[in-house]
C-alpha cells in the first residue's frame, strides 16, 4: 500500500514467481502422457501463463482502483471457486467480491 501510494507498481510474488509451480502442474499433467514434451514449449507455456496473469492483475488494479496485491488475491480466490465447483466441491457464487 505505502508503495502503491508513492506509484510504485509491484507485482505480487505469487503472480511473478509462479512458474516453479507452473511447470510443477503441467508436469504432473503430462507424466503419464505417451507424448514427449520440449523445453522450449513449456518455457514458452509458461512465459506465456506468466505475462498473461500479470498483464490481468494489473489492468483489474486499475480497473477496481486497487492495488496489485488486491487484485491478484482476488482472481486468486475467483479461480480456487471456480475450480472447487468444477469438480462438485463448491456451488459456483453469483458474484466474487
């Protein structure tokens, strides 16, 4: 916040840093799979995952007047709901606040 206010724009770690876990998940995805994948695809997928969560959390802080922090907490939380009602474990909300 005391960043945001001097118009610092930092990207939370979470979104910046998530490409260990990025390629965790498609790893586990794929390890059975009887395909072979290249490094240069993942890298690419997952620069690909990365730009595109930022470029998402910075036009929602802008959008909603938060900061970057806020906004990834909460696509973080609207993709955990979503992702629990896909597989029956929560019914979807009408709206996330």
């Amino acid at each position: 916040a005391i960043l945001s206010s001097r118009g610092v724009t930092v990207v939370p770690d979470f979104i910046a840093n998530a490409g260990g876990v990025v390629a965790a998940a498609h790893s586990m995805d794929m390890r059975y799979s009887p395909f072979t994948v290249d490094p240069k695809d993942i890298f690419t997928m997952i620069s690909d995952r990365l730009r595109g969560n930022t470029i998402q959390v910075l036009a929602d802080a802008a959008s909603s007047g938060t900061t970057p922090h806020e906004a990834a907490q909460a696509l973080a939380r609207q993709r955990v709901f979503e992702a629990m009602a896909l597989r029956g474990q929560r019914s979807r909300p009408a709206v996330l606040a």
